[in-house]
C-alpha cells in the first residue's frame, strides 16, 4: 500500500510510517482472501447459493437472535450492506424475521436450521485452520494472542479517532 501522505513524517518515523501502511494493507489483503477461502469451502461442498459474506453473517449471528442495527453497532457489517444480505437470507430460508414488539420498524431475525448448518461448515472450517495452524507450526496461541491484542489495540485507538476527533 502506497499512500502519499501530506504532512511530512520526522525520519524518525518514517519507519513506522511504512510499517503501519503495511499492515493496513495486510489487513485489506487478509479480509479478501478469508472471504475467497470461504467460497472455495462452500463451492467444495456444494453450496453455491450464498456468498462469503453471507456465510460469515449466519456465522457471527450464531444462535443469537439480533437486529440489522444490533449488527451494525457490534462493527461487523456496514449499513444497506447488511439489511440487503439480510433480507436475501430470509428470502433464501436461512433466517426468520420478525418485527420488534416494542420497536415496530426493527425487525429481529434468527437463524433457521439451514442457516445454522451454513454456520456449522463455517465453524468447521475455522475449526480446521486453528488447529493446522497449530499442528504445522504456522502459529501458536502465544503468537496468536500477540496478534489479536494489537489488532485490539489498533481498533481501539481508530475508534476514538471517530468518536473523539471529529
């Protein structure tokens, strides 16, 4: 990644400079390709009627009941984005709807037994990629847990830049 940036950096940052672009542009690449890694597993076992990021959201709505705004606020997923996957997931038969009684212009959904099982393979996958990550010696938990809290520590601190800066 290559962002010509207009306020000059000190030399002495200059380094970090180009490792933060590094990893924002990592973090672009990872989030493509963990995308393209869940087609391939769907297109291997014969589910081709719903994307990645289809798939991903019956994944981290799981067994919990949840609203598009719900979604939203946890930071998975962007506005229209969302409500649009959503509704093709109800239409599809992988989700159950239904509108807030306290609240009637939110509507609750739920995952239906063919959405639980599209969760399930994501689950397996990801099941098989910790563990060979692991056993191959790609990452250990300490290694791991290195990465996770920085990747905390960056979105905390992008969190308050919205929040607090503007």
């Amino acid at each position: 990644m290559s962002i010509q940036n207009p306020i000059p950096i000190p030399p002495s940052e200059a380094g970090f400079m180009q490792s933060y672009l590094d990893a924002l542009g990592l973090v672009e690449r990872l989030h493509r390709l963990l995308l393209d890694v869940i087609k391939d597993e769907f297109e291997r076992v014969g589910v081709l009627e719903i994307n990645a990021v289809q798939a991903l959201l019956l994944f981290n709505i799981g067994d919990n009941e949840v609203t598009a705004g719900e979604l939203k606020s946890r930071g998975y997923y962007q506005g229209s984005n969302v409500s649009y996957n959503l509704k093709k997931l109800v239409d599809m038969g992988y989700m159950h709807h239904q509108r807030c009684q306290i609240d009637r212009r939110s509507v609750r959904v739920r995952l239906t037994g063919k959405g639980r099982h599209i969760s399930g393979v994501v689950s397996d996958l990801f099941g098989r990629h910790a563990s060979g990550l692991m056993h191959k010696g790609a990452l250990g938990a300490s290694g791991m847990d290195d990465i996770t809290r920085a990747l905390k520590r960056m979105e905390r601190y992008w969190t308050d830049q919205i929040r607090y800066i503007y």
